[in-house]
C-alpha cells in the first residue's frame, strides 16, 4: 500500500504527518478507554480484598489517563522508528531494544552511573506518568513524559529529514 500511497501523493511529508496524527488519535482514544476500563477492573478484583481507590485520590486520574498517553507516545515513537528505518520489523525490534533491552543493560552499569542514566532512558522517563506514588529517584510525571515525547518528536523529525532526502 506504500507504493500506491506515495504514487498518489508525490510529496511524502504529509503522508508522514498524517499516518503519525491519525495513529495518535486512534490510539489515545483507544488507550484511555481501556486504561480506564483497566482501573474499573481493578478496583473491582481489589475491593474483594477491602484496597481500594479513587480517581480524586492524588495522582490516580494523572496515572490512568498517563496510559493512555504513555501507550499513544510509544506507538507514535515506533511509527518514527518505523519510517526512518523504512521496516516495518526492524522499526519494532528498535523499539523494543530500546524501551525493554536497554534499560536492563543499563542495570549492569555500576550504580554512581546507572542512578544518573537510569531515570533519563525513553521507558523510565515515559512510565514516570503511571507513578501514582512518585519515586524520588525517577523525573517528575509530566517532565518525564515531556521527555520521552521529545525522544518521539526526535524520531519522527529523523524520520521526515530521511523520508524527504533519500524518498524524495
């Protein structure tokens, strides 16, 4: 479908934008849905244990709407991935690497350098938006996720400078 969708459109950047926006807002529309739905499951199976919580509790409706953006800003970074590296597969090897292999070699890095590298990597500081009880050692909720979607907008801007100068 890519052949055909650049065919008819010869001028590629638009196609990016708009693959990047529609699957954005699908997915954050989708994601909060479910993350809620996901909440409502939970404090369903907890109550039975007398633990429960609200979203007026602090930082709960901050963590449940979090998913959804924290699921839309991961997919958005593997369509950048995607499109840069012009694979669909290579796009979500990369993406897995770096949100699921790279943080656990970093846990191999002796502690005075994983402590200062650790919070900065694309999974800590995007799931710091999912911490209701905030970690001292991890960024605060919306830096954290103002910074992995910096490390998104970076992928994509890549991905538009390559689609543009080798696709052109």
């Amino acid at each position: 479908m890519i052949r055909a969708t650049m065919a008819a459109v010869p001028t590629r950047l638009p196609v990016l934008w708009a693959k990047a926006a529609v699957f954005a807002m699908v997915t954050f529309a989708l994601m909060t849905v479910a993350s809620f739905v996901a909440f409502a499951g939970g404090q369903a199976m907890l109550s039975s244990k007398h633990i429960s919580t609200t979203l007026s509790q602090p930082g709960v409706l901050t963590a449940v709407i979090g998913g959804g953006l924290y699921l839309t800003v991961v997919g958005v970074l593997g369509v950048a991935l995607g499109a840069l590296l012009r694979s669909t597969a290579g796009g979500i090897a990369t993406l897995f690497g770096l949100l699921l292999i790279l943080p656990i070699i970093v846990r191999f890095l002796p502690s005075n350098w994983r402590d200062h590298i650790d919070r900065y990597l694309p999974s800590s500081a995007g799931q710091s938006i999912l911490q209701v009880v905030h970690d001292s050692s991890a960024l605060s909720a919306w830096t954290g996720f103002a910074l992995f979607c910096g490390y998104a907008l970076a992928a994509l801007a890549g991905a538009a400078v390559l689609l543009r100068r080798r696709d052109a």
